[in-house]
C-alpha cells in the first residue's frame, strides 16, 4: 500500500472548497502556520486536529485515509478493507475498519474495536450525522453529552446528529462497536 499524503488530501480539499489557509484556520481553530506546516508535509496531525480540520472541511475523517481510487465493486472482503488504527492515552489502541466500499452514498458502515481501557478521545466531540450503533462484543460506555450510558453486548443505540459523545472501554476484555452513519460524517 502506497504512503498516503494527508496533508496534500488537506490542502486539495480546501482549495476544492475555493477555502483559504486563513479560513480553514478559523474554521477548524488550528493556527494557519500549522496548517501550512501539514500541508507542506512538514508536520504530523494529531488525530484529535485531523477531526477538527475534517469538521472545518465539512468532510469524514475516513477520506484523508483513502487513496482516491475507482471501484464498481460493491463487495468488501475482510482484507480489502479500509483501516484506521488510532492510540488512545496510554498503549491501548482503537481500531476503525470501513465495511462501507468508500465514502459515496447515503450511508458510512464500519466496525470500531476498542482495546482495554481505550477510549475514542478524551472529550467528547460530536459530528453532523445521525449515528445507530450496535455493541457486538464486550461491553462499553457510551458518553451522551454529561450522560454516561453502560451498554452491554447486544445492545443498540441511536446518536442524533451533533450530540457530542464519545466511547470507553473501562473493561479487561476487548469491544466490538458496529455503526452506521448517514449522512457520513465520520
């Protein structure tokens, strides 16, 4: 698999967008030399300002993880799919594979893993799309803005559009998250 650019993605994006550096900046609150900095490739984005600019860019963060390419294929093997993998605070790690074949449509699907003790960020953050999940595995703690929801295996949730949330693991055991997003925002 070939490297992929994110700050080109970056800066693509934002021209595509007739956007500024100086706009983007505002938008996203990430100074504008630092966004220079990632789109010269000079600098590496914490997952944390990659969401932000994502937001800013009206885009799901899923895109500046996958090479632009064409398929008609419609089916998406275990192997072929498209894998984010993301540290949480200390050496636990929080796995985002896409069951989706890109990011066209109407509908995001993918599979979250969270390793023991991870958790997708430290805040919760929230995003434009309504969100259903499904706990296949394990069971997690669901953040709903102050609320913090236990849910165990078999159990589904609804997360309306901007609702800031985010996932624990306070767990020994891994946690496997199916959801779906619409429109994708992820």
């Amino acid at each position: 698999m070939n490297d992929i650019n994110i700050g080109k993605k970056i800066a693509d994006i934002r021209k595509s967008k007739n956007m500024t550096i100086k706009e983007l900046s505002e938008r996203a609150n990430v100074t504008a030399s630092m966004l220079s900095q990632l789109e010269r490739g000079l600098a590496n984005p914490s997952i944390n300002t990659l969401k932000t600019i994502a937001q800013a860019l009206e885009i799901q963060l899923f895109t500046f993880f996958i090479e632009d390419e064409v398929k008609d294929n419609l089916v998406v093997k275990p192997q072929d799919r498209k894998q984010m993998i993301l540290p949480s605070e200390g050496q636990e790690l929080i796995t985002y594979e896409l069951l989706s074949p890109d990011l066209k449509g109407d509908v995001e699907l993918a599979i979250m893993t969270l390793t023991p003790k991870s958790h997708t960020s430290k805040d919760n953050f929230k995003h434009t799309g309504e969100e259903v999940a499904y706990v296949s595995k394990g069971k997690v703690h669901l953040f709903l803005n102050e609320t913090e929801l236990e849910l165990d295996e078999g159990d589904s949730v609804k997360i309306p559009p901007n609702m800031l949330h985010r996932w624990y693991n306070p767990y020994s055991q891994e946690a496997i998250v199916i959801f779906a997003v619409s429109p994708p925002s992820f």
